[in-house]
C-alpha cells in the first residue's frame, strides 16, 4: 500500500520504529558524553 501513496498501519508503525530507534541513540550518545564528562571532571583534581 505505501508503494501506491496510500498510508498504511504497518508503514506508520515502521515509521514510529524508526523513530524511537533514532531518539534512542540520540539519548545513548548524550549518556556515553555524559559519562565521560562525568569521569574527567572526577578525575581533575
């Protein structure tokens, strides 16, 4: 169906997919630099 324009419930639920799965790496990032700041500022004395 999304071949012919037509929305379809299986398109809009790989669209949310892709969506979470992009705001989770975003929100994986932010804690890998969140971690390592973390990390240097505990290690400046």
């Amino acid at each position: 169906m999304e071949r012919r324009n037509k929305a379809s419930d299986r398109g809009d639920g790989n669209r949310q997919v892709a969506a979470n799965n992009a705001l989770r790496e975003q929100i994986s990032a932010q804690i890998l630099d969140l971690t390592a700041f973390r990390a240097a500022r505990q290690a400046a004395p």
